[in-house]
C-alpha cells in the first residue's frame, strides 16, 4: 500500500492526477472531482504540493465525513468519492478516487468542467450537449425525425437491408415482416413514428428532413483545395452512399502494374487500399455528429486522399487511442447497430487499425488521424516513390533486389539478405551498410533480433 502512495507521489500532475495542498481549497477540489467525474475518472490528492513535497492535513473527527458530503451535494448527477488516509513521512494525507461517471455531463453548482492537461476548463454548451448524448444510451439518431412519417420509409431499401442483414448476421426478423414491425424491432421508431435513424437509413428522401446528411466529393487540381477538376454531391440513404462514393473515389485514383522483385509476374493494384479507403468513409457517415450542419467529405488531390466527418472524436478517446486497441463508443447508437448488422463495422474499436494495416500491406505510410475546424479528417497518403528517389543514387543489383524485398516484407535481415542475393554474412552486411550510409534503410535493434526497414 505505502509502495503505491510513494509511486503516486512521484508521478506528475496530469488528466488522472491533481495535488492539492489542503483541505481548504474545497471549491477547486469540488470543481477537480467534477472534471473527473466527466473524464475517464481520476485521483486528488490532498495534503500534497503540486511539486509532490509533503504538507500533511490535519484530520478531524468530521473531515472525511464532510469532505465527501459536500463534493456529493454541490454535483449533479451526485459524485461518491472513495476515500482513504495514508502517512508518508510522519504526515497524513487524503487520498480521494472518482470514477468516471456513467451519466454526463456532471455539473458543478450548474457549471460543468472538464480536465485538460494538468487544470481543468468550464465546458461550453456545445460540450455540455455532446457529453448529454455520448452518455448512456441516449443518441441523437434515436429521436423523432421532424414531420417525417412511414410513407417517407423506402421499403424496398428496407427489405434489402434485412435480406443482407440476415446474410450477414443471420438475423432473425423475415423479409416479408410489415414495415411498421421491423422498424419497431429495429428500435427505429419514436413514438409510433420514423426515428432520425430511420429516415437516415432507409428514407426515401433522407436529405429532406436532414440537408447535412448529403456527402460531398471533390477531385482537387494539385495538393490544395483551389481548384476542382470534379466534384459529385452523393445524396440518398446513407448505405447507398457508400458504394457511391467508392464509386467517385475509383474514377479518380490509379490502378499501377509494377512488377515485384522477388516475383515474376505482374501485379496491379490501386495507388491506396480500396478496403481501407472504404472503411474511412463507412466511420464517416456512421459516427459523424448530424447535429452539425456540416457534410461528410471526400478530398482527392494529386498525393493524398482526406475523408473529413463532422464533430471531434467521442469523449474519452484520443487521437493516441486510434493507433492501438481501443474501446468503441458510438455516437449514434441505432444508426451504428444498423450498420453492425450488415457488416459495415464490427462494433470493437477495429476500424483505424484496419485502415492502418492495410496501409502498411500495401507499402504505403499510416493514415493519419487529426481534429480540425470542427471535423475528424482521415487522411491517405501515397508512398514516395522509391524508384524516383533511386534514380540518382548509385547501387549495385545486389542492393536494389534488398531495397524490393525490404519495400514487400517490410523489413529485411542480414540472413535474408544474404540467401536472397547469394553470398557471405560478411558481404551481406557490407552491402546493408551502405544502404544505411545512404539514408535507403534504417537499422532497428541489433544482433540476431535486428533488421533493416526502408527509411
């Protein structure tokens, strides 16, 4: 026990971590605790300087009791700190736990407050009002979609959705089953009436009662937004916008034919992963923010592909999250569930690592993930061409068979290299570390466990 107090001691001030020096700054500790409670939880620590030296706190019959009772009654939904006194140097202090709150916002005398780095920000209402709906089960695409009423349902697209739905996922509801039913065991109706949901998935006209949700694709002159050579607003229901948008996407990308150097024949493939690109467009539609008047977007320019979704990412993930697993945390729940049943995503925080392995499959560098104006953005790169890169560098053949066999694998080793061309462990490296010289490769770890990648 002591040992974990001594490691929270040493840690620095961050979003799961704040000092305090007493007892006494019980508006700021009240306001910490609400940030939070409307984070992913986190630890004040009482009796402490924000340096991590030692003031102790002098602990009455009532502090703990008191402490806790007024975090509880000055926060709405109401915050239950757990609490415990721990001694570190002749000294006690408090050590106060709040867990992240399963009902947000948290509001703290009617003001909510989030945690940014070390200190914590008042939220403003657009922040209140994205928390309200990431929270719990309440979702935007759950209520009514105004004036809208079964006769707006296509039920062609409907019966098309079930029979792939049923493929998919063997799901259980039968084509054949009345409109009204399957919406109701879809949980696509409000009140006897078509969800947004609804009309967004399956409507005849969904950009009727939702302008926002039409999608907008653009093939850019060059590398900056200037110019167009094409452009194609994709309306309809948002299942049908994807193979659409694939569709535009296909006019304007490459199909390469390069031939491999390990290989013999020829391959042909796109200049970016269609499954990957495919994937972006599918988080896009599904967990963009449709209270935000903005459109989903595809920019295609002469090096890069961005796929722009209105509203930042949900509350309690990063940027960081999306290069490792992560949980999934949809903002639109029906609309998500819909798109589960038919395969269009999984429904575990797959999705960027997906495109990320596609990308690095196909030689090209790791799509990034950025918040800007407003919107997620995805963006795909192409590789820099080695072969262009090449031509005024001089090599031997030996050396570019490495530099083919490192861009397909990935990385190269001396063992490979030396089987690969024919000759000594000695010769082998000789001709690694030239290519090292060069800046071509670089080396990760070393000895048997080392290998070369393409710089």
């Amino acid at each position: 026990m002591l040992t974990d107090v001594q490691q929270l001691l040493h840690a620095d001030e961050s979003e799961t971590l704040e000092f305090k020096q007493s007892a006494g700054e019980i508006r700021e500790i009240i306001e910490t605790a609400g940030a939070f409670a409307n984070g992913q939880g986190g630890t004040i620590v009482i009796g402490v300087t924000s340096t991590g030296k030692v003031l102790g706190v002098d602990i009455g019959k009532d502090t703990l009791e008191s402490l806790a009772n007024s975090i509880q009654q000055q926060t709405d939904p109401k915050v239950f700190p757990s609490m415990r006194v721990a001694e570190v140097e002749g000294k006690k202090i408090v050590i106060l736990r709040i867990e992240e709150s399963p009902i947000k916002p948290v509001l703290v005398q009617g003001r909510g407050y989030k945690r940014v780095g070390k200190s914590y920000h008042v939220l403003s209402s657009s922040e209140l009002t994205r928390l309200f709906f990431s929270s719990g089960e309440i979702s935007w695409d759950a209520g009514p979609s105004l004036n809208a009423t079964l006769d707006d349902i296509d039920a062609g697209a409907l019966r098309q959705f079930l029979r792939r739905a049923r493929r998919e996922r063997n799901m259980a509801i039968e084509v054949e089953t009345p409109l009204p039913e399957v919406l109701g065991k879809l949980e696509l109706l409000y009140e006897g009436r078509p969800s947004r949901a609804a009309v967004l998935l399956f409507g005849k006209r969904p950009q009727k009662f939702l302008l926002s949700s039409e999608l907008r694709c653009a093939r850019f002159k060059g590398t900056e937004p200037l110019h167009f050579i094409d452009m194609k607003v994709i309306e309809g229901n948002i299942i049908e916008q994807v193979p659409a948008t694939m569709e535009f996407i296909q006019r304007h990308i490459s199909m390469a034919a390069e031939i491999v150097p390990t290989q013999i024949e020829r391959q042909e493939r796109w200049e970016y992963p269609l499954e990957a690109l495919r994937e972006a467009i599918i988080n896009a539609t599904c967990h963009r923010d449709y209270r935000d008047s903005g459109n989903v977007q595809v920019r295609i320019f002469d090096d890069r592909v961005e796929m722009w979704s209105p509203g930042l990412l949900p509350e309690g993930i990063t940027i960081k999250d999306l290069y490792r697993t992560h949980n999934s945390r949809p903002r639109n729940h029906r609309i998500a569930r819909a798109f589960f049943l038919i395969r269009y995503i999984e429904h575990w925080g797959t999705g960027t690592l997906r495109m990320i392995n596609l990308c690095r499959d196909a030689g090209l560098p790791d799509p990034e993930f950025a918040e800007m104006s407003g919107a997620f953005v995805v963006i795909f790169r192409k590789a820099k061409s080695i072969k262009k890169y090449l031509e005024d560098v001089e090599l031997s053949e030996r050396q570019k068979q490495a530099i083919g066999y490192a861009q397909q694998n990935r990385r190269i080793t001396t063992q490979e290299y030396a089987r690969l061309v024919g000759v000594s462990p000695r010769t082998a490296s000789r001709d690694l570390s030239g290519l090292l010289e060069k800046g071509i490769l670089r080396q990760i770890g070393k000895g048997k466990a080392g290998y070369f990648e393409l710089a």
